[in-house]
C-alpha cells in the first residue's frame, strides 16, 4: 500500500515542498529511503523505527520503500522523520490515507516517540501558502516561531502519538495561533548605555550618525581610547526593527539553528563579534551545501570587527560585495545560494603596530614605513566603502580621572532622535523596500540628497582638493542626508557637508 504526504526542505533561507512516498509491499524486511538523502536522514531509519514501537504502533516486517522527491535536491537533517514516520502508519493501515492529504509535517523523532524541535522552521511555513498548503504538524517547541505565518494553521505536537490520534480523528486540537506576535520589546535589555563613555565627543557623533542612517563606521585610535566601548553601545541605540525586517532576521538565524525554544522572531537588531581568526567561509557563509555566515546573521543589524588589521587580508576582501550589494552570492559545483546581508560594518584599528602613532600620551616607536605597511592591510577599495571614518585620539589624564562625566549624554536621548531620523527615512523610502539612507542607490541620492548653493561649493571644493573618489563623493552626500535628517532638515545645507567631509580623516 503506498501513502503520500508533503514534508519540506531548506535551500538557502527559502524552502521548497517535498513529497514523501511511502510503499509497503511483500518481499524480505528491509527498509530503504531514496530521493538523495544524507547521512541524518539515512539514520533516520532506525530512529522513525524505534520510535513507532515506543509509540505502542506495529512495525510492519515486510519491504519497505521510502522516496523523498523531488529526487535531485538534497534532504538535510532530522525533519524528515515525523513524515516518515506517519507514512509508514499510514500504509499499514493505522490511519486513512487520505488523512494526509494537503498536510506538511516536520518534525524530528527522538527513540520514545517524542517529537523535537527542528531548524528552519519559519521559512519552510512561509513558503508553504505559494504551494497550496494550508495545515502543517511541527515540534511543539517550534510552535511560536511557526505562528508567524497568519494563513497557515499550525498544529504543534509533542509525541507521535498524539499526532495519529489527532489524524484518527480521536482527539480535537485547535490551530496554534499567537496573538501577542506584533507586541515586542523596543528597549535593548543591557547595562551598558553611552553615559559611561568619558570624551570622545566627536566619535560619539558619529556613532550616533552611522546609527541614524545605518552607515557603516570605523575608529582609529591608540588601545584604550574606548573605540570597542562605544561599538559595543550602538546596539543601545539603533531603532527597533519593524516586523518585516524581523522577519528577514528570523529566517536566517532559524535555518542556522539560533532561535531558542518558545521564541517567534529576533525582535533586537543582531550585534555579531566574531574573532579576528575567522575564516572567509565563516564570514560569507558557504560550505559544501551553502550555509549563512556571519554577514547574514548580522543582517539588519551589527557586524564588529575588532582589531581590523589582524583579520586576514583574503577575509577581508570578501567583504565588498556584501557592503556594496546588501547581499551574499555563494556558488557551489551542487548549489548557488543568495543570503541577504544587509549590515552596518563597525570596525577598529589601532594607528600602527604598537599602536602609539599620533598619541601624545606615549612615543611611536614605529617608522614611517611600518606605519604604511600596517595601514595598507586595509585595502582602498574596502576602506572606500566604509562611509565615516573617524580617529579616536587617547584620552586626557583629566577626563580618565575624572569621577563625574557631565557632558557624556545617556543612549535613551540619543535613541530618541536616531528613531526620529529614522522615521523620516522610512516615510521617504515607503513601498521601496529601504530603511535606512546607507541603502539609497544612484537614483535615490539624486533625488533626495538636494543641496543648497553653498552645499555645492564646498563639496566641489572639497573634491578638487582632497581627491574623493566617486564612490566616496556618494557617500558624503549619503552621510550628509542623514545629519540633515538629524536636525530635520529637507535641504542639505553647507554645514551638513563639512561635517559630513569630517567624517572622511583617512582620504585626506
């Protein structure tokens, strides 16, 4: 008797439908899964095996054949279990065959029966309304995460058992649904905050600028002039994310494993760190079945990078396409995969090698060639897109003693006015699938960075002197929109231009 049922596979961030076919028939016992397996669903054998006769079912001993289609993508992980396991039970004539029809089941078998929570979840319910799928059976831990999806009824199991009695008709369970989804917390639970900052004025500013119009930032300056300090604090003042961005961000940290059970989406914007040994794969993403890296798990959020200059130049380069494209391309002989990677790159680095160039606390002990090699790590096309850059000097002995900090303002105010900025971008870029001014193209700044006569001469002076390039000329004006935006500004006046220009200490 054979039995079909739909089940899902994960390519990329995307998910695509899978067939499952169960045939039971007379012939000696063996139990065979075809439809390009790997070595998870393979096992999945003994597990679906075990777990049926922990279930109290009758594990039929005769010829059975399991295909997985369509045949040439390849099935990853334990998901493929619960539908294994129910075509099996139905073939055997525990449940109606026809109960399974227009019903996607995911799920993972522990050995008593027991259904466990399983990766990728959201995209896989996403995508089932393109394939006429209405009812999908998941994990009970995966529930709320699943829920997402409003047009699809969810059905959250925690034992096989239960999911048979419930396609019997023997029990009654009502679609999942999770009504508090669009309510969520706006403030970032940390104790860090902006107010513990001493100086460093004009990097604060900046900070605050990369925030209000995502661009992305980098800090030179001696160890100890607080440059990790205040990256790890602009996580505290970026606005929430809307739900259409968390749900760009839940996608990919679900298929890479992150959420945790009873969550439904990544509500606080990522903030990634990942150390200066990282591999260009890790970074990107890829493997030999494309996987996200760390570009994609930052997506509308925060990549830091850390002592900029340790991180292998090779790693590095891999960086200009997702700066400048917002997205990841990974080809493999077996796949080509696209992950979204639209991030705010935060870096720092040290001046030079003892990192004492240009501080007046302590002598440089580099030469002028050392300070050139060690700078020249940073390719020009990279540092060319990275929109402000600004140096951290070291702090005076007055303001490092200093017991009260009365000029450093605290991230609660300088949210306020990053959301307002924000704000007015959402309102300009609305139906163009933009959020921030960092993301305008050729068209865009155009048409909205409008400066005003004494904007314009002094960018072209600025130009003529100091050699932009023209991928740096479109990032001041980038810049300058969003300082306008700070002080509500439609035109973009000659001293959003200076400061912008300011924002460029390493093309001077």
């Amino acid at each position: 008797m054979i039995s079909f049922l739909h089940s899902a596979a994960v390519q990329g961030i995307n998910a695509c439908l899978i067939d499952v076919e169960v045939d039971i028939s007379s012939g000696l016992p063996i139990f065979s899964i075809v439809g390009l397996p790997d070595t998870a669903v393979k096992e999945s054998r003994d597990r679906v095996v075990s777990a049926i006769k922990n279930s109290g079912f009758d594990f039929p001993t005769k010829k059975i054949t399991v295909n997985l289609a369509p045949a040439d993508i390849k099935k990853e992980g334990g998901l493929f279990d619960l539908p294994i396991a129910l075509g099996i039970i139905a073939s055997s004539g525990t449940i109606a065959a026809k109960s399974l029809n227009k019903i996607c089941a995911i799920g993972e078998l522990s050995l008593d029966g027991k259904i466990r929570p399983v990766k990728g979840i959201l995209p896989i319910v996403l995508s089932l309304e393109k394939f006429g799928i209405r009812k999908i059976i998941v994990p009970e831990k995966n529930k709320y995460e699943a829920a997402v999806a409003k047009n699809i009824e969810v059905y959250p199991f925690g034992e096989l058992q239960e999911v048979v009695k419930f396609l019997k008709n023997e029990i009654q369970k009502v679609p999942f649904s999770n009504g508090n989804i669009a309510t969520h917390p706006e403030e970032f639970s940390t104790t860090a905050d902006f107010a513990d900052i001493k100086g460093q004025f004009f990097a604060r500013r900046a900070a605050e600028v990369a925030s209000a119009g995502g661009h992305n930032m980098i800090m030179i300056g001696p160890p100890g002039s607080g440059k990790t300090m205040i990256a790890k604090r602009i996580p505290t003042i970026l606005p929430p994310m809307s739900f259409e961005e968390s749900v760009e961000t839940t996608k990919i940290w679900s298929v890479s494993g992150l959420m945790q059970a009873g969550e439904s989406l990544v509500y606080q914007r990522p903030f990634r760190s990942p150390h200066h040994t990282t591999s260009s794969i890790a970074l990107v993403g890829g493997g030999s079945y494309p996987k996200p890296g760390e570009v994609s798990l930052a997506h509308n959020g925060v990549l830091f990078l850390d002592e900029l200059t340790e991180f292998k130049r090779d790693v590095l380069e891999v960086l200009r396409q997702p700066l400048e494209d917002k997205i990841v391309t990974v080809s493999r002989a077996k796949n080509t995969l696209t992950f979204p990677a639209s991030f705010m790159l935060i870096a720092s680095m040290n001046p030079c090698q003892c990192g004492n160039y240009g501080s007046g606390a302590k002598e440089c002990t580099c030469n002028p060639y050392q300070v050139m090699k060690y700078r020249s790590k940073i390719s020009g096309p990279l540092m060319d897109r990275i929109d402000i850059q600004v140096e951290v000097p070291a702090l005076k002995i007055e303001e490092i003693t200093s017991e009260k900090n009365t000029d450093a303002e605290n991230s609660y105010n300088i949210k306020k006015r990053v959301v307002k900025a924000r704000h007015i971008q959402l309102e300009r870029f609305k139906g163009k699938n933009m959020y921030c001014n960092a993301q305008m193209g050729p068209k865009e700044i155009k048409k909205y960075c409008l400066l005003d006569d004494k904007a314009c001469i002094l960018l072209k002076n600025a130009i003529e002197k100091l050699g932009f390039s023209a991928r740096a000329y479109d990032r001041i004006l980038k810049v300058a929109r969003t300082i306008a935006d700070l002080a509500a500004s439609d035109i973009i006046s000659s001293a959003h231009i200076a400061e912008a220009i300011k924002y460029r200490s390493l093309d001077k």
